[in-house]
C-alpha cells in the first residue's frame, strides 16, 4: 500500500502530528510519503517531498479581471475577498490555490490519499473533481469544517465584518467535496473535533473515526527530575512550571494567563518559570524566576519537560496539543483547560489538572492545588498511559484499518 500524506507547511504543530504518523507507518513497512508546499527547515526529514509547480500565473490580463471583480490567481482571490477587513482573527485561509496536486508524481503513485493541513495548496474545486483515489481526512483544527477561519473565537470576533464570507465558502467547500467521486473516511484527532465534524454539514454523511496522534516514547527519554533539574542548573528544591508553543504570544495558547497567575501565587520564591517556543515571552517581574530557551530540539526539551513539576497548557481552544503528549511521555503531569482534546487525555489527580474556568485566577487556584499534591503523581505511570493509548504501533493499526476500509470500498 502506497499512501500520500498531503500538508502546506513542513513545520508547526500540524506537520508534526503528520510527520510522526509517517514515520510510524515506515517503521511498519507501509509506503508512506508526505508532499508540502515548502522548503522544510529541516534537511533530513524522510521521504518528504516538494511540490510547487503553479498551475495559474499572474498576468497583466487577470490582474485586469481582478479590478473588474473576477481575481484568477490565489493572491488576487485572497486580496479580493479579505484586504478591506482589519485583521481581528488568528488565521484565515481560502479554499483555492495556484497548484493542482492530482499533477504530482507522488499523487498519481499512491493507492491513499491521507489529507491533513492544506490550506493555501489544495484547491477544492479542482482537486475535488479530478481525484481518482480514496481519501483519508485528518483534522488537525476546524480549518475544513469551516469557511475562512480556523477557530470559532475568529468568527465570534468577525462575524459582523467577514460573516458572509465565512458563510459563502463553507457552501463553496461543501458543494467542492460532494462532487468527489472517490470514498472519503474523516479522522479527527479528538473526540471534539470528531464531533464538531459529525455534526457539521460539509462533512455530514461520511463515516467518521477518532484517532489521536502518536508519539515514539523512546524519543522522549525519563529521566529523574533531579538530574533533570541538576543538568539545567536549576536547584533541586524549586518547584518547575513550564509553558511551550510555536508562538508563545499568541492569545489561543494562554501565556497572558499563566504571567498573571504566577503573580497571584504567595510563594514567588520558591517558583521558577520555563518557557520555550517561538517569539520572545513578555518579561516577568523581578521577583519571579523566569528562563526562555527559544525552540528546542527533542533531547533538550525532553530535559525541560523531565524538569518540569507540571506543564502549563491554558490554551482557549485546541484540537489536541502535541506538547501535551511530549510532557507526559516525560511523566510530566499537565495542568489544562477543559477545552477540544485536553479533555480526552488530561485525567484528573492522575495525569493532571482541569482548570475550573478559563481565567488567570482559575489557573492560579489550580497551580497551588498542584503544589499541595504533587507528589501523588507518578511520572512512570503517566508515562505507561501515553505508551498504552498514544504508541506509534497503536495509532498505526487504526489508521491501516481506514484505508484498508477505504480501498475495499472503491
């Protein structure tokens, strides 16, 4: 079986939970290949390959059409229907691109094709209509279940000023993906999203499955919080919180809320404070200890997560959180909100802590309830529970068995 992984970017947190699947279907013995829209920044990634040929270019003909309301190539559509609106919203992205996949090498070799984050690359209307192979769809955020936006807060936020737009092509993805004459499985990564799926009308009537990303433990050494604590320089009798993303100023993921919980919290000086992650953290007061490592490779934040007491995930909205896995597979246990996947992996007084509400305060009661009993968690058994639930052979059985489902009934 040869399957085809299709993703825009060969990085971000999207990308990783595709790219750790490939990998778990190589080590299987499976044909697995993943086709991206960019350069990686990382030169070794294997059997990942770059498709950019554009099938639309920009000419003196169509940027006259766009002036005259008909945009032909993906920058003139973009520009088109969201240059006039300030940009209150994380992401937006369009359900048209420059490119046509079914062109690849890659696409016309494989047996499945396994959709992943492709916004920006595969363009719906044609892609839909040319596909000759049975698809796999894997959510990663509610980008395919929605119009322009990835996350409800953005349309909650923009509803009054791009509203119509959200709403014309969530009809223009689901009228693209109705003319597909091949079978297509959805997969969502959690149990929310696997429901916001069921019960949305672009994916309404396909079968659907919830299989979570997996995770190579053995990437992710245990070591003890000592020698953790000891390599990194940090006393052994200071209590570690640590907080990670992509960008670590993003308001989704929450680091407004852990700052001003760590100022509620009455004892500052026994606290330190590790970040890592793109984009500079705001600086903390001078009575808090603080230290910002930048993006890290997986042996050093393996280290940070095995210092860690507890990982802070305050995210407002998350489909799962590949950080969360990487923090347990270290023992770490996870304070969190009661948002998207958190809620499927997060197990209260075993792995972690809910937040009560999603507020600073909240956040702030839960860490000093994490500090009463922080030593009733055991790092060994929360890391036996993502071996047993988020194991690479795990994840790949349940995948194997959709696209087996999907070549038998095409």
């Amino acid at each position: 079986m040869k399957v085809l992984h299709i993703s825009t970017y060969p990085w971000g947190g999207a990308f990783n939970g595709t790219y750790r699947l490939h990998k778990a279907l190589l080590s299987s013995g499976i044909d697995s290949k993943i086709l991206v829209n960019h350069e990686p920044i990382n030169a070794n990634l294997d059997n990942v390959h770059i498709y950019n040929t554009p099938k639309v270019k920009t000419t003196y003909f169509n940027r006259l059409t766009t002036k005259l309301g008909f945009p032909t190539t993906f920058c003139q559509k973009k520009s088109f229907y969201s240059s006039t609106h300030s940009p209150n919203y994380e992401i937006i992205t369009f359900p048209f691109s420059d490119y046509d996949i079914t062109n690849s090498i890659h696409y016309k070799n494989a047996d499945v094709i396994n959709i992943h984050w492709i916004a920006d690359f595969l363009d719906y209307k044609s892609f839909f209509k040319k596909v000759n192979k049975p698809i796999a769809w894997t959510l990663r955020d509610l980008s395919p279940l929605q119009g322009i936006f990835h996350y409800e807060e953005d349309i909650t936020r923009n509803i009054d000023t791009l509203g119509d737009v959200e709403g014309m092509f969530t009809s223009y993805k689901r009228d693209a993906i109705k003319r597909a004459k091949v079978p297509i499985s959805v997969i969502g990564i959690s149990n929310w999203i696997t429901k916001q799926s069921k019960s949305n009308k672009i994916f309404e009537g396909f079968p659907h499955h919830t299989i979570p990303n997996c995770i190579n433990v053995d990437d992710f050494p245990l070591l003890e919080k000592a020698e953790a604590k000891r390599k990194l320089n940090i006393k052994a009798d200071k209590i570690i919180f640590s907080f990670a993303s992509d960008d670590l100023l993003n308001p989704r993921k929450g680091l407004d809320l852990l700052y001003e919980a760590i100022l509620r919290l009455p004892m500052l000086e026994d606290v330190e404070v590790l970040t890592f992650g793109g984009g500079t953290p705001p600086v903390f007061p001078l009575q808090v200890i603080h230290r910002h490592f930048g993006h890290l490779g997986t042996k050093d934040l393996g280290t940070v997560m095995c210092a860690s007491d507890a990982f802070i995930f305050p995210t407002r909205e998350e489909a799962l959180g590949n950080v969360m896995l990487e923090a347990m597979a270290c023992g770490t246990p996870v304070i969190g909100t009661k948002v998207g996947g958190l809620v499927d992996v997060i197990k209260p007084g075993f792995n972690g802590i809910f937040l009560d509400e999603i507020s600073s305060e909240n956040l702030s009661l839960s860490m000093m309830k994490f500090i009463e009993v922080k030593e009733s968690f055991c790092s060994e058994a929360i890391r036996e529970f993502i071996v047993e639930n988020f194991s690479e052979k795990n994840i790949v059985e349940q995948y194997m068995h959709v696209y087996k489902s999907l070549l038998n009934s095409y």
